[in-house]
C-alpha cells in the first residue's frame, strides 16, 4: 500500500494559524515580533477578558533586538523592550530616549514617554516621532519609538533607558535598564547573506519536495499497475481451471453413460 509522509513545510503554516488564533492577544509588528503581551495589559486595576488561564494563551514578553539599518526617507522602527521578571507584580515604568549623532561626544535627550503620554524633546526630531511602544497602561515593556522620513542626519547612536518601580506591599524597588542601538542609514534597502541564503533553502526545500512527490506518485502507479497486472494473471488462470475442471466432468458422464 502506497503511504504519504507530510512535510514539516506543509504543516508549519497551519501550525502558526492555530498558534496565532488561540492567543489572540499576540501581537505581531513589522518584519520582526517587537512585543508578545497576550495578557500583561492592566486598565485600572482591572484585568482584561483576555487574561484567563490558558493552556497556550499567556502573559509573556520576548526580548528582540531592534533593526540597525534604516533607509532613507522611509519610515524606521526604534525596538527597545525590556521585560518585567515577575509578572504578578505591580510596577510603573517610564521611558527615556538619548541619542548620539555620528561626531557628537555627549549624548542629549531625544524623547520622553510617562503617564501616557510622550514628549519629543530633541527639536531635530519634531513631527517625526510617534510612540510605538506599550499603550493603555504605566506597566511599559515595549518602549519602541517610530521615526518618520528618515534622513542622513539620524545616523547615530540611540539610549533606550526604562525606569521601572516594582510595587511591593511593604515597599517600593526600582530598577533602571538600558540598551544602545546603533542606526547606520543607507539609500536603499540591502539584503544580508543570512536572508539571501534563507531564501536559496527555501525554493531548495519546494523544489525537493516537489520531485519527492513525483518520484511518490510515478512509484504508487507502478505498484498499482504491478497488483492489477497479477490479479489478471490470476483471474485467468482461475478461469482456465475452472474450464479444464468442466471439460473432464462432462467426458466423465458421457463414459458412464
């Protein structure tokens, strides 16, 4: 019997369905996932639908380095998350942005995000700058920024610092974390060789699993032609046995006759 074996490749797409519509909190932004917070929203002490326990579905936060080559022009996504360790704890979080352009020695104070609300302090940057970080809440994790209409001039060197107060029942903790980026901009898009080769693998992989298939279909036919073949020969040498048997039988009755 002619089995089928199902490729990772077929599966993986349903299998990110299914992840994405059990967690429909997940968030997804741009080429790179900036912020996982299916559950971590809290609105006034209040904890969202959302946030039942689930066998998938859950609180989570995932570090990811933010890109470093902008293009000129185009808009550019500044990634800094930093995640809190313990979710169960309440905390309040604010965001500070510096930044260091090519030649500069000090770095100066670029934007401003507390109590929901931002503030674009560097005047280079006025009008261009949007928040796109954590919304609907003072617990921040993703304190990403977006610049609009990159020029040459935002070549430089960004200071994401997260200021955080962990709120205790006895007391109050704070932390600091921060995270420098480096933005190189170019006048159009380049291609790594990690994401070159990455598509090379990828019509590598189609291509391979569509000879795999043909080789499967030509070899299922051909076992299949194989059985009809025998159960012919078969057939036949039934009827000519059953036809020899009849023949005797009659010569038999004719002799006793």
């Amino acid at each position: 019997m002619c089995s089928w074996i199902t490729s990772p490749l077929m599966l993986a797409p349903l299998v990110l369905l299914v992840a994405l519509q059990a967690c429909p909190g997940v968030r997804v932004q741009g080429s790179r996932p900036s912020l996982v917070e299916a559950c971590s929203v809290r609105q006034k002490g209040l904890q969202p639908p959302s946030c039942r326990p689930a066998l998938m579905c859950g609180a989570a936060c995932v570090e990811v380095d933010s890109d470093t080559e902008a293009v000129a022009n185009q808009g550019f996504k500044l990634g800094c998350i930093s995640c809190k360790m313990r979710g169960e704890v309440k905390a309040t979080a604010t965001v500070t942005w510096l930044f260091k352009a090519d030649g500069d020695t000090d770095f100066s104070e670029l934007y401003s995000y507390k109590e929901q609300l931002g503030e674009v302090i560097d005047p280079r940057f006025a009008d261009r700058l949007h928040w796109k970080g954590s919304k609907h809440t003072d617990d921040l994790q993703d304190g990403s920024i977006y610049i609009v209409n990159v020029t040459y001039n935002d070549t430089g060197t960004y200071k994401c610092i997260f200021n955080r107060l962990l709120i205790y029942s006895n007391y109050v903790y704070e932390t600091n974390h921060s995270k420098n980026i480096t933005i190189r901009v170019v006048p159009r898009v380049t291609r790594g060789m990690a994401s070159i080769l990455s598509e090379v693998m990828m019509y590598v992989s189609i291509i391979g699993l569509q000879l795999w298939l043909v080789v499967e279909m030509i070899y299922c036919y051909r076992k299949i032609s194989a059985a009809g073949e025998e159960a012919l020969r078969e057939s036949a040498a039934e009827y000519l046995a059953i036809a020899s048997e009849s023949k005797d039988n009659c010569a038999a009755v004719q002799v006793a006759e």
